[in-house]
C-alpha cells in the first residue's frame, strides 16, 4: 500500500521546560521522519524525548492530503509515547470537525477562522491520556473512545490483528483499501481522511491506566 510520500522534520528536547530547554544537552537535535513513523518514534522516545515541534502548519484543506497525514501520523506516535507536541493545525472554518483529533497533545495554534482560538482553549481543557487508544491482545484489538465525553468500546477481532492495521499506521492513499473497508472504517471512525489519504486515528496505549474491566 502506497503511503504518503512527505517529510516531517521534527526538532527535538529532552525537557519541556521553556527554561530547562536552553540548558546544555537539552536539545537533542534534528530528525526527518519518512517512510514509518511507529519505528522513528519509538526510538525518538528511547533517547529521552520530552517535546517535539513540527517546523510546518498541518492543513486539513490541502486537497492532497499527503502531508498532513504524515505529520498527523507522527503527532499521533508522539501522543502515544507521552511525548509533548509544539504544533499547529489549519481546518476548515467553524467549530465542527476538531473532535475527531482531540485525542491527539493539544496544538499551540488553531487556524479555523473566528472559533480557533475557542477550539484550541477546548482542546487543551479537555485533553488526557489514553482519550482515544487500542491495545493487542489475543487474535483482537480493543479500541477506547472518549473524545466526545462519554465512553465507547469496539472490539475487532482478526487472527492477523499487527499486520492488518500496519499500513494505516503510516497512512495510505485511498485507492489502496477497498471501498466498503473505507467506509466501515470511517463510518466506525477508526480512519481519518484528508485529502486523497487516510491514516489509522487512535493510538496504541502503551500504559494501560486502569484494568481492562473498567470503562
């Protein structure tokens, strides 16, 4: 499957702190993520990385679609680790349409006309760990939503569950899955499309804060 052909140059910390940042070996440097954004951040977060920030604004209204799928991607693999993300996002007008994301760090910025600023003090209020994440288990995924305040559980059960959702990790053109996948897919949420590519929304939670049998 085809993923999306874009960079996404991150510039790296290993604190948070607008103070702690300027100490010396704090900064931890300069890396492009392209091709598999799992593998690169997860060795991002090996190193100790702390706060990310992307160099480019993500644009949902880029009728392509292929960056803005890379970066969102790679905010979601940094959302995933713990790992503080300094970005900003351009959507269309109005308030609709955030929720779906919200699961992802909070942006600096929102670019959505009059309501930006009301969607990003939101997103950031209501923002916590494991929002909207999947773990592995045996021959299924489980999947935990709470981006719209209540509390939704889907449970997918594949005997091949890693290698079925491996190319939507990275993101992949359209064209690629069939359209009933498509559109079950995104009917359930589970994808999120701009442009001419889709990519795979929650993130894997890789501490699970409270046991399996509690919502």
């Amino acid at each position: 499957m085809s993923a999306p052909p874009a960079c996404v140059p991150l510039t790296l910390w290993k604190d948070r702190d607008p103070a702690a940042m300027r100490v010396p070996g704090m900064y931890a440097g300069r890396v492009d993520v392209t091709g598999d954004p799992v593998a690169t951040v997860s060795r991002v977060a090996e190193d100790g990385v702390q706060l990310a920030r992307l160099d480019d604004t993500v644009d949902l209204d880029d009728a392509d679609g292929a960056a803005a799928v890379a970066a969102l991607t790679v905010i979601r693999e940094l959302t995933s680790h713990g790992i503080a993300v300094d970005w900003t996002i351009r959507m269309p007008d109005g308030p609709a349409g955030w929720r779906a994301l919200s699961h992802l760090h909070p942006p600096a910025a929102v670019y959505a006309g009059a309501a930006g600023d009301g969607i990003a003090a939101e997103w950031r209020a209501t923002f916590h760990i494991a929002k909207y994440g999947y773990r592995l288990g045996p021959g299924f995924i489980e999947i935990r939503d709470r981006r719209t305040g209540s509390f939704r559980r889907l449970v997918i059960r594949h005997p091949h569950r890693e290698e079925a959702i491996a190319p939507l990790l990275r993101g992949v053109r359209v064209t690629t899955l069939s359209p009933a996948v498509t559109e079950r897919y995104l009917r359930a949420e589970l994808l999120h499309q701009v442009g001419g590519f889709v990519w795979w929304t929650p993130y894997r939670i890789r501490r699970w804060p409270l046991s399996s049998t509690i919502p």
